[in-house]
C-alpha cells in the first residue's frame, strides 16, 4: 500500500477487509493473523522529517484529539517530541480494522492481541499532544487546532474505539472472555521485565484497565462469568511497585463493585422474602457465592497486599460499597466484619479512621438490615474500635453508636413484648408450664408447621435482649479502661441506656442487669479506684525554655491517677442515683434488691468516710435523691428510711479521714440530707425514730465543739453551723407526734452556754417531765409548774460547764428556740416554760461577764413576750362585762394592789437601763395609754357607773406616762432613757388633748347640767399634771410644733415646758368652762406659757 491515491486506497483495503473477514469465517488463524498484522501497519504512522515535509500537497482531515469516556491521559512520553501525523491511509485502514474487529469479534480468538495493540497506539495518538494530520502545520498552536472545529475523523475514531468494547455486550461469553486475556496479556507485556515503566508502557496498561473496566459494565447482566478475568488482573497490578499502577487499580475496582452493587442484576438478598420457593432457593445460593466472590478482593488487598495505600485503598472501597449499596449486602457481612476488626486490632494510625467510618455507617444505617447472626459480631467490631488506644475520639464516637443501637434494641423489646401478648392470647397455655417469650420463639424458629419449611431458609429472629447485653458487657469492660475519657463515657452511656429504655426491659432483664452489670461496675471501679496511683502526673512535653522542659498544666484536681478515677466514681454513683430516682418503687420489687441495697449502703458509707469531697458529695446525693424523689409519694419502704437514717448517724459518728474543709462541706451535705429525709417523710417517723433522729443532731452540734475553736476566736459562725440553723426549723415534730416538742425544745436548750449533759441523763430527764406533766394534768390543772431545774438529778461536776461555743451561733439559735416555743402546743409550752427561763437566762448572765456581746442582747428579745404579758393582762379584760358572781371588798382591794405593783414594776423598768426595741417601747406605754383611756372611752351616760378602783387605776396609768416624760436636775438622763421620753410623749400629748376636747364636748352637750365628777377628776388631773410637767431638750425636739417656733425654743434655754405650745388651743377653749378650778388651772398654764416665753405685763 504504497500508493497515496485515495481511491487506490479504498480499494485495496476493501480487499484487506474481505480477505480478513474470509480467514475469520473459514477459521484460518494463520492467514486471519496475516492480514490482521498487515493492516495494522497502516493503521498508526509516525513520520520522519522528509515525509512530513513532503506530505503537505495531499489531503487530509484535523483531527481533534478528544478524551475516550472513563480514560485518563497518559505521561507524556519523553522520548517522541515530534509531532505525530495522521495520514488519510491511515485513517481508512483504521476504520477498516474496526469493521472487521465488529465483524470478527466472535473468531479472533488470541487474534485480539494484534487489534488491540494498534487500538492501544491509537489511543496513545489520541491523548496526544503532538497529534495531528498532514495539512496542519505545526507552527499551530493546539489551543487554535482544538477550537478550530475542523477535527471530526479524531472524534469519529474515539467513538469507534469506544463502540468497540460497548459492543461487547453482544458478543459470545467466550469472545468477551478471550477479549478480556488480550488486554490482560497486552497490559502484562508493559509490565514483565519493567523495573520502571516509561510513559507509553503505563498508558497502555491504562488503556487495557479502562477496557477491561468498560467490558464489565456493559456485560452487567452476565457478569459472573468474566469476574474473575478482571478483578484477577486489577490485584496483580495492585501488587505492583509502581504506585499510579497501584492507584489506577483500586480506582477501577472501586468503579468495578459498584458498578456490580449498582446493577439491576444484583438485587441483594435483604430485599427478598422471608420464605422463597425451591426453585429460587439455588438462584438466592449462587448470588450469595457471587456477593462473597464480588467482595473478596478487599479482603484480599487488605490482609495479603503489604502496601499501605493498598490497604487504605480497600477501606475506601469497602466505605463506598457501605454507602451506597450496604442495603444489597447479606452473605459477605462476616467477611467484612472480620476486615474491620483486623483493623481495629491493627494500631495502624492511618487505618483505624477509615476502617471506623465503615463502622459508623454500618451502626447508622445497617443494623436493620444485617443477618441476625452477625449482629452481635457487629456489636462486638465496634466495642473493639472503643477499645482501641490510636485514637482517643474514635473510641468516644465508638461508645456513643451503641447508645444509638440500642433505639434499635429497645424497639425490638417492645415489638417482641407485644408478639408475645398475641401469642399468650392466642395459644391456651400448657397446665403446669408457663409459657415465656423465648419459650415462644424457640418454638417458631426451631419448630415450623409446615412440612416443607425444612427445605427454606428462613431469617432467624432477633435476639434483642442477647444484643442489648452484649452492648452492656462491652460498656462494663471499657468502664474500667485505664483512658479516664473513655471509662466515664462508658459508664455514663450504659446508665443513660438503662435510663432511657428501662421502661421497656422485663422484669427477669433487670434482675440480670442489676447483678451481673450495675453491682459489678460499683465494686470494680471502687477497687481500681483504691489501688490507682497517688503520684502527680507530669504534662505532656509542650517545648523547652531556657534549656528547661515546658509541660502542659494539669489542674490539681486531675493531676494524678486516684483523682481522676475518683470522677469515675461519681459518675457511677450519679447513674445509679437516676435509676433509683426513676425505677425505685419497682426495683424494690425485684429478687434480693436488699441485698443489693445494702451492698450500696455500704459502698455509700465508705465513700463518705473514706472517699474525696466530690464522692461523698455525690454518695449523699444518692442517697437525698431517693428520699426526695419518693418519700412524697409513699414509695419508701420503711426499711430504706431506718437504713439511710442508721448512714447518716454512723458517719457523723467517725471522724473522716480528708481535710476539714472538705469535711465541712459533706456535713454540710449529711445535715441537709437529714433535713429532707424527716420534711419528705415525716408522716413515717414515729417517736422512737424522732427521738434517733435528734440524737443524730445532737451528735453533730458535739462534734462541732471541737472544731470550731478557730471561729471562735473571729466571733463567726461556720457554714456547718449555719447548715444547723438552716435545718432545725425543719424538724418540727408533726400533728401525729406531739409530745416531741418538748425533747426537740430541751435538745436545744442543751445547746446553749453554760450547760451540757450527756444523751442519757437528758433522755432520763424528758421522761421524768413527761411523767410528771401527765400527773400534774390528771390530778389539777391549776397547779403551778414549779421551777424544776434542768440540773436536778445531774452530776453538776459532770455535765454543767462552760461550753465552747462561739456566741454568735447561740445568737442566732435563741430566735430559733423562741420561734418554736411559741409554734408548740400550750401542754408543751407549760411544761418546758421553766427550761425556756433558764436557758435564756444563762444567756443573759453573760451581759456582766462579756458586756461587749451580743448574746444576752438577743436572749433579752423576750421583751416582746414580756409586752405581750402586759397587753394581756392589763387590757385584755377591758370592755368585758363583770361577772355577777363580784368578789368581796378585800379581794378587790388586793386585786388592786397587784395592779398598782405590777404598773409600778413597769415604771421601773421603763426608767431604767432597758435594752428593748424601740418597738417594743411604743407598745408597753400604748398599753399604758389604752389604761389610762378606760374613763374618756366610756359614754357620758355610763361614765358615773365605772368602779371606783378601774378609775383610780385608769388615772395611775396617765400619772405613770406623765413620770416618762419627765425630767428634773437630779434624773440620770442616758439614751435609753430618752428614748422612752420620746417615744411616751407624742402619746402623752394626743391623750391630753382627746380628753380636755371630750371635756369641752361633754359640757357643751350637758348644758346648765353638771359632770359626772369622774369626768372632770379626770380633766383637772391632767390639767395639775400638765402643769407640774418639765421636759429634757431632748424629749421637746420630737414635739410637734412649727419649725420656727422648735427654733426659738432651742435657743431659749429657760423654756422647760414647750409642751404646753402644744395644747395652747385647747386651753383657749376652756378659759370659758363653768367648771371653776379648771379655769383656774388653765389660767396657771397660760401664765407658765407666757413665762417660758419671756413675756411680761408693760405696765
């Protein structure tokens, strides 16, 4: 073919393709590879200098270079620069060797190997660079050549050359067969004896991959056959040492499975029925060998190849599978499970992220879709990626998709729960045997109705329970892991599990995971805990300063092994406290929870006494949250009461073994706890378990003594002392249990100064008050209590001492202890008024020993009572009427003379050195007041018919009013005492003024008619008194006068009775009464007034 016209051309290789296509059929091999040789020699031409130079005059097409579907371009080759020509012979013996390769696709047979090399050097020119055809010239540029258009025979050719292997689909299996071998043998040939393979070698084993590749998915449909052929080769290049070979085989198999998943011809058994038919049976095993067969070569590349890109590689792929088609998957599960925990236990950094991301898709998405046997295994991989050390956060992310499989878990629970109410509802039960839930299942897995069900697969039921313990055991084992983050957060998830799916687990299924997860976990962790180290713990290694390591700082708090284990502890103790708050009253229910309860008691009291703050703080929290979350509703047992109760007393009683800080805070805690136990459950306590109860506070006011000798020094009071105060109000004794007022009263009397005894002696003497109240109310109710002393029947040398207390703790306790008095019912109020006495009285003896205190200021708050005794007794019998059974002359004069006593007492303190409120000074002279008020109160006509004795008295409570205000040159004048004259003279002052106008207003009603001599008595007292009145300076500044009136008596010094501005318009009214001495008496007051202000007649 040596001529170069065209129609010479066509012809003689219209005779090539005749003659070619004639050896095919007549299967001459020998001639067929004859005239398939020699054509392919005028298929790809690469000129020398003088042919491309003379090459110009002849006709050609551009041919523009263009990229095959799925091929990649090659290096380029370094050792052909010139350009490559494409000549019109060569174009036509090109589209004549694809005719006959259409022709003869089914005969070539090894033939292939000579077509496919020329296809493979025409792919070569295709993704060339240098490629063109003889009219171009190759001054232009390539980006002028693509863009020109001109280059349809280039496009005409790759489509073709694609169209090819597409074909294929209609060949003979085993011309695809001997198709697929020819390119494996042209890729083997570039890779046999090639240490380092140039360019061209490596684009020819590209292109035989990409074909290899373009086969397979266009012959998806029967695609078991020629499997093998491919993946076979794509694991030897795989093997190989060149890494883009290595690269381009994972790529091709990764496109290969998927494209396989992918197809309509696999549809994957999970999509099939539960039972299939005979005939369907042996269908369904093949494509499970085929499955296993389509996924081995990952398990292959992952376990045998030695390179790392490999075996990340595969983990890719198997990614990919997972995402896209894990749904497809059913017999390969165990293959690829196993895969993922070899690479679990590998250690390998680069590894144990991929293999992981497997996982997390697998427990996201697959649970529901993976074959009953292989969910455990499942489980199992992703408890050994918790495990696994490389990587701390795929362990954390490992522990929280077990939380999430056990959604999965929890529903199976509830649907298997309901199952079992058909079955039970359905089958009459066997007499004598009861029927369970597994009893139920094993029947319709392993015992089938039909005859014919031994014959077909049928899926196993799930085992969720078996599932969702082998989740449990693996949080237990990774709760001891030496990874502190990796230990709490198993812990933490397997408490949230049992938390959040608790409703839905059986009876039997608690009982199980109290004893064989919960109870281990707690003495496990606390035996670690004890054996860990106490060493600190250095930072990581962070640089060097100064030729000095610098190490990360760790807070003090996690700075060595037993601090950090210490947070495992409260982790676990936290879990358990949101079981029991969730599930008590029915855990309570469960076989031998005593006994488990106990073993929880005695790990609390160890971590009170024994643990840091943070445990014992959270083994009292445990402890409260049972009591809080239950006691109101009646869910407590009176066995768990006394139980909590007894911790409580036995840790108050030894001394722990941590720092008094720390100690503080867990009484602090305990006396709280003590508190909420009796306000939540003080229905429950009768008076054995009250009188314990304040054992248990007396007991920590004791051993407070001892500890307090430094805030007793600074005059404050600790926080464990306020946390008392806080809680004693709390322990008010309830309707049921009266008759503890009176022990809980004497409890806190021992508490103040000056006396101690010991529990017995006072216990022996609340018994002796009880007995003796009980005689004292059978016998006569009028009988007077007599002052028994607490001390009586005491050791004085033994138990009456000087109490280490700081004061202000009993300042504080002495309101408490009134607040109480007052609350208690009248028996128990009698029966320990004595104590009530002596115990402030010890208080305020303090005044002479330490005047500077406060204590005995506090303790003399009983002024409000004693104000309360006046109000009561002098005017609580006012405006009743007298009874008619009158007592005799002489008990009325006696009576009067108590009156006269008890007023004149009153003056007394009044006057001196008293250390009242000035609220309580206003109510005992108000109380005067509405004495004194008792004649100016009574109607005109009924004033004449009030006892001569309430007068008297009425007009002793004025003249006892009129001696606070006073003031003469001899009287001791102190604050307190002007207070008294303040506070009594603005209400001297109104009563003054309400009777001289109810004075006026009588005698105007009367007319010519005269008093009632009680009324104008009344009325010239005042007037006598008024005049007689001198005042301090003090006492007239709160007078209520005009401002400039209070400034010109303030500089007038000489005015000694500014009181009587005040009643100045009074006195101008009565100038004009008829009654004689009162307009005498008013005429004085008026001349006294004009003497204070210094005015005098002018003449």
């Amino acid at each position: 073919m040596r001529s170069q016209g065209e129609a010479i051309i066509l012809e003689i290789l219209k005779g090539y393709q005749a003659f070619t296509q004639a050896c095919g059929v007549l299967r001459a091999v020998e001639p067929l590879n004859s005239f398939l040789a020699s054509l392919c020699k005028f298929t790809i031409n690469i000129p020398n200098e003088g042919e491309r130079e003379g090459s110009k005059h002849h006709f050609s097409w551009l041919i523009l270079p263009l990229l095959s579907p799925g091929s990649k371009k090659p290096e380029p080759l370094q050792d052909q620069r010139d350009n490559i020509v494409l000549t019109p012979k060569n174009v036509q013996a090109l589209r004549t060797l694809f005719n006959v390769a259409h022709r003869l696709h089914n005969v070539l047979g090894p033939s292939w190997v000579l077509v496919l090399e020329t296809l493979a050097a025409l792919d070569r020119v295709i993704h060339s660079p240098h490629a063109s055809t003889q009219e171009v010239s190759t001054s232009v540029s390539r980006v002028t050549r693509e863009s020109s258009g001109q280059y349809s025979d280039f496009h005409i050719l790759s489509s073709l050359n694609s169209q090819l292997f597409e074909s294929s689909a209609m060949m003979h299996v085993s011309a695809v067969k001997s198709l697929l071998t020819a390119l494996r043998q042209l890729s083997s040939q570039c890779l046999s004896g090639n240490s380092q393979l140039l360019g061209q070698h490596i684009g020819t084993v590209a292109f035989s991959v990409e074909r290899m590749a373009s086969i397979l998915v266009n012959n998806l449909h029967r695609v078991e056959p020629i499997w093998d052929q491919v993946v076979s080769h794509l694991l030897e290049l795989a093997d190989c040492a060149n890494a883009q070979l290595r690269t381009m085989a994972l790529d091709t198999l990764d496109q290969s499975i998927c494209a396989v998943l992918g197809s309509d011809h696999f549809q994957g058994v999970s999509s099939s029925s539960y039972q299939l038919p005979n005939f369907e049976v042996a269908k369904e095993c093949e494509m499970g060998l085929f499955e296993s067969a389509v996924l081995s070569p990952l398990m292959v590349l992952y376990t045998s190849n030695k390179n790392l890109d490999v075996r990340v590689g595969s983990l890719k792929i198997l990614l990919h599978v997972l995402e896209r088609h894990g749904e497809k998957l059913y017999y390969s599960w165990s293959s690829i499970l196993e895969m993922l925990r070899a690479v679990a236990d590998s250690a390998e950094k680069d590894l144990i992220p991929l293999g992981f991301q497997s996982v997390r898709v697998i427990m996201n998405d697959g649970l529901s879709t993976i074959p009953v046997k292989c969910l455990d295994v499942c489980i199992e991989v992703t408890g050994e990626y918790g495990a696994q050390k490389t990587e701390l956060n795929i362990s954390l992310t490992a522990i929280s998709l077990l939380w999430t499989a056990t959604d999965f878990m929890a529903k199976g629970l509830v649907k298997s729960a309901a199952q079992e109410a058909e079955l039970v509802s359905d089958v009459e039960p066997i007499k004598g045997q009861e029927k369970t839930y597994e009893t139920y299942e094993d029947e319709a897995i392993g015992h089938p109705t039909d005859g014919n069900a031994s014959q077909v697969p049928m899926k196993s039921a799930v085992d969720h329970k078996k599932l969702l313990f082998s989740v449990f055991s693996i949080l237990q084992r990774l709760g001891a892991d030496e990874r502190p983050e990796v230990r709490n957060s198993a812990i933490r998830t397997l408490f949230q599990i049992l938390g959040s799916h608790g409703q839905k687990i059986s009876r039997i299924m608690w009982e199980d995971c109290l004893w064989q997860y919960v109870f281990p976990i707690l003495e496990r962790v606390s035996h670690l805990a004890a054996t860990s180290s106490r060493d600190e713990w250095q930072g990581k290694e962070l640089g060097t300063r100064g030729g000095k390591a610098v190490h990360m700082l760790i807070h003090h708090s996690r700075n060595t092994a037993q601090k950090q284990w210490d947070e495992t502890i409260v982790l676990v103790l936290g879990g358990i406290t949101r079981l029991l708050r969730s599930f008590f009253p029915f855990l309570q229910s469960l076989n031998n929870f005593s006994t488990g309860w106990e073993l929880l008691l005695n790990f609390v009291k160890n971590s009170i006494l024994n643990g840091s703050k943070e445990v014992a703080l959270a083994a009292i929290g445990c402890l409260q949250t049972v009591v809080i979350s239950h006691c109101p509703k009646g869910n407590l047992e009176m066995s768990y009461l006394k139980s909590m109760l007894e911790v409580y007393e036995l840790v108050l009683q030894t001394s722990p073994s941590y720092k008094s800080n720390s100690a503080d805070k867990v009484k602090q805690e305990i006396l709280h706890g003590l508190g909420d136990l009796y306000v939540q459950a003080k229905s429950m306590f009768d008076p054995d378990m009250y009188l314990r109860l304040l054992a248990v506070l007396k007991l920590t006011i004791r051993s407070l003594r001892s500890s307090c000798d430094s805030e007793i020094e600074s005059g404050n009071v600790t926080l464990v002392q306020r946390t008392v105060l806080e809680i004693i109000p709390l322990l008010r004794p309830t309707d049921l249990l009266p008759s503890m007022w009176s022990p809980l009263l004497q409890e806190l009397l021992c508490c103040l100064i000056g006396f101690e005894a010991s529990p017995e002696k006072v216990k022996n003497q609340m018994d002796g008050d009880q007995n003796a109240m009980e005689s004292n109310g059978d016998t006569n109710n009028n009988t007077e209590v007599g002052p028994c002393s607490l001390h009586s029947g005491l050791d004085p040398s033994e138990d009456t001492i000087a109490c280490g207390w700081n004061h202000p703790f009993e300042e504080k306790l002495v309101p408490i202890i009134v607040e109480l008095y007052l609350e208690a019912p009248a028996n128990e109020r009698f029966s320990v008024s004595p104590r009530i006495i002596q115990g402030l009285g010890r208080c305020m003896s303090t005044r002479r020993d330490n005047p500077k205190g406060s204590l005995w200021r506090v303790a003399a708050r009983l002024w409000k009572e004693v104000a309360d005794v006046y109000e009561i007794f002098l005017v609580g019998s006012c405006g009743r009427a007298l009874s008619t059974d009158a007592p005799s002359a002489d008990a009325l004069k006696a009576d009067e003379q108590r009156e006269m006593t008890l007023l004149s007492v009153l003056g007394d303190v009044l006057k001196g050195q008293i250390d009242a409120p000035a609220e309580i000074l206003q109510r005992l002279v108000m109380t005067l007041d509405r004495c004194a008020s008792r004649t100016g109160s009574l109607p005109l006509e009924s004033v004449g018919l009030m006892p001569s004795h309430c007068s008297r008295f009425s007009l002793s409570c004025l003249q006892m009013i009129f001696s606070l205000c006073s003031f003469t040159s001899t009287d001791s004048w102190d604050p307190k005492r002007s207070e008294v004259s303040k506070v009594s003279i603005i209400i001297l002052m109104r009563r003054c003024e309400i009777i001289l106008n109810q004075f006026l207003t009588d005698e105007n009603d009367l007319g010519e008619h005269q008093l009632p001599s009680v009324r104008t008595e009344e009325t010239v007292f005042v007037l006598q008194e008024l005049a007689r009145l001198v005042i301090h300076s003090e006492t007239a500044a709160v007078l209520q006068l005009p401002p400039y009136l209070k400034a010109a008596l303030e500089k007038n010094e000489q005015c000694r009775r500014p009181h009587l501005l005040v009643l100045y318009p009074s006195f101008c009214e009565l100038v004009i009464s008829r009654e004689a001495r009162v307009r005498g008496l008013v005429q004085v007051l008026l001349r006294l007034i004009a003497s204070d202000l210094r005015l005098q007649r002018l003449t």
